[in-house]
C-alpha cells in the first residue's frame, strides 16, 4: 500500500490544488471564453420561442454603427479619465498628511479608513439621500451661504460629477490603505539622513518617498483603473444611466443590454471589449511591476 | 523666530485640512445612524432650513421595527449563512492549494501559480454577466449554490497562505514525514495549527467579501427570499423611497457587522488585504 503510494507521490500537489484550480478554471476562466463565444450568437424571440443563430462578428458591427454604445465610450472615457488621477491623487495626500506622528493619529486613521467598511451599496443609498434635490443634507448646508438648491443626481450636468464623488469617497479610503501600508515600509533612516543633509520636505518628498512607493502607487493605479472600469453599482441603485445617457457607462450599457432588453449578444459584445481592455491594463502592470511580486513581503 | 512661525503654520494647516477631509468622510455616515432613530417629518425638518439637529441621534425604534416587519430579517439570515458557508469552504480549499505552492516543485508550477494570480487580477464585477448565463446553463440560478460556489476559490488567500507555509521551517516539515505522517497530515496536523493569523485575515476577507457582494447575488439570485443583504437594502430604497429613517436603518444593519469585525481585527484584515506584515 505505502509502495504504491509512493509511486504516486507526483499526484500529491495536484490532488491539494485541484479543487481550487477547479474552481478557478470553471467559474472565472470559463466565463471570459463563454462570454466571447455568446457574444457571436443573436438570440431571437420569433413567437415565444428562442432562437439561436451564429452571426460572426455582427453583434460587434451593429454596436459600432450605434451612436448609443460611442455615447457609453464617451462617458466611461471621461469617467476613467477624471476618477483614477482625482481617487490617486487624493489618497496619496491623505496617506502623506497621515504620516505626521502625532496624538490621537490612530484614531483619525481608523476614522479615515470607515469608508471601506462600508459597502458601494450602502455608501451609494446613503449618498444619494446626501444629494436629494429637495431633502438632502447637502443641499440644505449650501442653503446656508445662500446657495440654490442643485439637482446634483438628477441633472444630465452634474449626475456623472455625483457619481464620481460617491466613488471617491468610498475609493480614496480603499487605496490609501496600500499607501499607507507603503509609506510605512520605507525606513525612517533614509528621512533622518536627509533630514541631516538639509533636505526640505519636497526634496524628500520627491527623493525618498516617490522612488521607493513607486510600486505601491502603480499597483494601486492599474487595480483602481480596473476597479473604475467596472464601476456599475451607483447607476443601477440611483441613476440607471440617465438622466439623458449622461451616466450610462459601458459596463452599466453591457447590463442593461442583457437584464432589460434581453439582448445578450449585444451584452456580452461589450464585456468581451472591457475584459480584453482590461487584461491590456493588467499585462501592462505586470510588464511594469515584473518581479516586484517576490520582493512584497509577508 | 520666523521658522518656528513657520512649523506652528504647517501644523494649523495640517489641523485644518484634517479635520475638513474628516467631516467630509464621517458625515455621511453619521446622518445616516443619527437619521434611523427618527421619523421621517423630523429628518426632513432638520435638513430644509438646515440645522445640526440633523446629526444628533433620535430615539425611536420605529424605522427598525418596521423594516424586520418587511423581512430584512430574513435577508440577515440569507447573509450569515452564506457568508459563513464561504468563510469554511474557501479556507479550505484556497489553503490546500497554497500549501501545495509552498511545499512542492511541480510541473508547471510557475505557469499555474501565474495563471491562477492573473484571473483574479480580473474584476468579478466583469465576468458577472457571462457567468450569469453560465450558471443559467447548469441549473443554479435561484440558488444557494450560485451564490456561494463560485466565489470559494481566492487568488489573493492562495497567495496568503502560500506565503505563511513558506515561512514554517523545512526541518519541522520533514521531521513529521520521517515520523510516518502523510502530506496531508503535515497540512492538516503542523501546518493549519500554525496558520491562525493567516486563517482569521483569510476568513475576514471573505466574510466581507460575501457581506458586501451585490452585483452577483442581485443576478444570480433575484427571488426575495435568497435577496442577500445589500441586494434587500438597494431593494427597500427603490420600494421605500420615501421611507428615508427605513433605508438609514437598513443601511446602519447592513453596515454595522463588518464594520466591527474590522475595527476588532484591525491588523489582521489589513495584513490580509494588502500584504504587507503590520507593524
């Protein structure tokens, strides 16, 4: 019995990974193929009956000619354009003032990090009463510089700039966490020795700090990117892409495609362009981070 | 003189900027609580003229009442099990495969572990959808099963707990083997006991993973008797949307858990989700 299985001893690994390699292959890799594959098929409903056709590459041409899905590209641009530098920019600084030894800075830390113990979900109902045109708590504070009320989520003007602030609100604590974590690993030598050598805090800023949380803050910038780029949860809770399109964003187009209209090739032919975009921001950080995996430590 | 003028400015200005960003991130969360112990006459009074009543705590339990009068219990429930059942299985499995990253040299090892950290650098808010059609296919849309089974398998808690196992002394692992245990008992009997702090971030991770998931359970398990908590609370405030003390208290319980278990394990969860040993 013990020969037998010592025989098999090259079995070993395998049977420890299986389940999780599994379930790995099944349920996140199988998916990106079935949904590229789905996306070549049109699905009619010809008197309650469903049918399937293999259409090549027609879903992708009737999304091209359509001014809707280059609306979506348009704001899901703008979108991914403003939020990443505004969510990194902002966490970075946040990370850098919460640096300063002083009383009372655990607290103001785990203050500041609430946000992430707070579900898109929730922070989305919550913030979408804080931006209620008529209620909210926002407007009733600018009421107070004499400010007329704004229609914040409402108005094809500022429904997108809303979301974006939901966002980063909830983003900005998210990030900062890897910052911190980042800022915290770089030795305090370093700072005194500048320190000794007369550097102004922008030289050591610049000299010190950015070099050695290079990684840190690429990491964060491609997985923020990636983040964004799937950010659905606030148009399905308040806005449902409106008003006039102005929210509508290629991730919340691909699901609405599919749960309202039932057009799943359309869906799934816009998924398949934001996994394959996404994979591109992700084989970039892996070009870029390389080895730095190894170097992290635990 | 002037220079410690100057450093006195610098930590005013620290001060200032402090505290703004911190009325900016507590504020909402504030209203919120201080808003589910009152009535909705009250909470819109104190907004519209504004006034700082609106961020002191009422005292009525109406809004609570109310909302397990419309089966949020239920979701709770739905929640903890799911969550819990999550917590086990993906334990388990992402740790076996961890030790199997740590112990042995196999072929193909690099190509898997690779393999297995890139398809979850992909968001699971981007797979939703096809896999959605895919559970659809197999019969497990509605269920218990959609919601927990394919999200047991972690790549971030493999990488975790491979990185723990690498660090337990060779010596110790190959004395047990001597001593006639079999690799599964070095798993089982050395490893996992020594693993408790990697264990409790992986399980938090995954309890809040579950706690906080929305898009997929909303897909996947649509019927209200499977709505998970944050797919029951975006429900009430579509069906409620006037009942604004209602959503503040569904949204104070659905915040409240995982928050705790976050503040209470602190160091570990951010240990967990970042990688790097706190100090």
């Amino acid at each position: 019995m013990s020969t037998i299985f010592f025989r098999r001893q090259w079995i070993v690994p395998y049977l420890f990974l299986a389940p999780a390699l599994l379930g790995t292959i099944v349920f996140k890799l199988y998916p990106i193929f079935l949904g590229f594959w789905e996306s070549l098929i049109y699905t009619s409903f010809g008197g309650g009956i469903e049918k399937r056709t293999f259409v090549w590459f027609e879903n992708y041409q009737y999304l091209f000619d359509d001014p809707l899905f280059w609306q979506s590209v348009k704001i899901t641009s703008i979108l991914t354009v403003i939020i990443n530098p505004l969510q990194i920019s902002i966490s970075l600084g946040l990370a850098l003032l919460l640096m300063r030894r002083t009383r009372y800075i655990r607290i103001i830390r785990s203050l500041y990090l609430l946000p992430i113990g707070i579900a898109l979900p929730i922070a989305t109902i919550i913030w979408g009463l804080m931006l209620d045109p008529y209620q909210g708590l926002i407007n009733g504070f600018l009421g107070i510089f004499s400010i007329p009320p704004q229609p914040f989520l409402v108005s094809e003007n500022q429904a997108l700039w809303s979301i974006m602030a939901i966002a980063t609100w909830k983003g900005v604590a998210f990030w900062m966490l890897f910052l911190l974590a980042g800022l915290e690993d770089i030795p305090t030598q370093f700072y005194e020795a500048a320190q000794i050598d007369g550097a102004n805090p922008f030289q050591k800023f610049r000299y010190i700090t950015l070099p050695l949380l290079r990684r840190t803050i690429l990491f964060v910038f491609v997985a923020d990117t990636a983040a964004n780029f799937v950010l659905m949860v606030p148009m399905i809770i308040l806005t449902k892409g409106g008003p006039m399109q102005s929210t509508n964003v290629l991730v919340f187009e691909a699901y609405r495609s599919g749960f309202y209209y039932q057009d799943w090739g359309r869906s799934l032919s816009i998924i398949t362009i934001l996994t394959v975009i996404t994979l591109i921001v992700i084989g970039l950080q892996l070009l870029f981070l390389g080895e730095s995996r190894s170097e992290r430590k635990i | 003189m002037t220079t410690h003028l100057n450093k006195n400015w610098s930590i005013y200005l620290w001060y200032i900027i402090i505290i703004i960003g911190l009325i900016i991130t507590v504020t909402p969360f504030w209203w919120g609580l201080a808003g589910s112990f009152k009535d909705n006459t009250t909470i819109f009074s104190e907004v519209n003229p504004f006034s700082l009543k609106a961020l002191i705590p009422g005292h009525s339990l109406e809004a609570y009442i109310a909302i397990f009068e419309n089966n949020f219990g239920r979701a709770i429930f739905n929640t903890l099990l799911v969550s819990i059942l999550s917590v086990i299985g993906g334990v388990l499995i992402n740790s076996l495969a961890g030790f199997a990253f740590a112990q042995f040299r196999f072929k193909g090892d690099n190509i898997i572990f690779g393999f297995v950290l890139l398809s979850f650098a992909v968001p699971a808010d981007a797979i939703a959808i096809p896999l959605f059609k895919m559970i659809r296919q197999i019969g497990w849309f509605d269920s218990y099963y959609a919601l927990i089974i394919p999200m047991l398998s972690n790549g971030i808690i493999i990488f975790l707990f491979r990185q723990f196992f690498l660090g337990i002394p060779k010596d110790l692992i190959d004395a047990s083997r001597v001593d006639g245990l079999s690799w599964f008992g070095v798993y089982w009997k050395i490893c996992m006991p020594l693993s408790k702090p990697v264990i409790l971030g992986a399980s938090l991770l995954l309890f809040v993973f579950q706690w906080e998931s929305f898009l997929w359970p909303l897909i996947a398990a649509p019927s209200p008797e499977l709505n998970l908590i944050q797919v029951a609370l975006a429900r009430f405030s579509t069906e409620f949307a006037v009942l604004w003390n209602q959503q503040f208290a569904a949204s104070t319980i659905a915040g409240f858990l995982p928050l705790i278990f976050i503040y209470m394990f602190q160091k570990q969860f951010v240990s967990a989700l970042t990688g790097v040993e706190q100090k």
